[in-house]
C-alpha cells in the first residue's frame, strides 16, 4: 500500500504540468471531458501501470482544476 502510495506522489508533478499544458492548448470552457480523456489515453500510453489508479488520478484531476481555477491560474475563456 505504500509503494502505491509513493507511486501517485510521484507522478502528482507530472500530473499538474500536464494538465497546464492541456489548458493553454485548449482553455476555452465546456471542453473539459475532451480535455480529461487526453489526460487519460496520455497517462495510459506512457505509464499504463498507473491506470489500476485512475479513480484516485480522476480525484486528483478534479481537485486540481477546482484549485487553478479559483486561483485564477486557469482563466475562463
């Protein structure tokens, strides 16, 4: 259960850079289920591992958009 643990901490930077990276390619509002599935199938070409986690790595995806948009860091377009 740790090494799961250690597993998500590890790639929880990799994960917001990502994210970034699908915003300012695409900020316009209403697209975010085309942007959480390139997130997916992005994830689960590179480290196909990680998917028995995707519950959690959603969550994360989630809580993470919540806090860049109230913080202003994802501006809505």
């Amino acid at each position: 259960m740790l090494e799961n643990l250690k597993l998500i901490m590890q790639i929880i930077p990799y994960l917001l850079t990502l994210l970034k990276v699908v915003e300012n390619s695409i900020p316009e509002s209403g697209a975010g289920k085309a942007k959480l599935t390139f997130v997916r199938e992005t994830i689960s070409a590179i480290y196909p591992q990680v998917m028995e986690f995707w519950p959690l790595i959603e969550k994360i995806i989630s809580y993470a958009v919540t806090m860049y948009n109230t913080t202003g860091v994802f501006s809505k377009k």
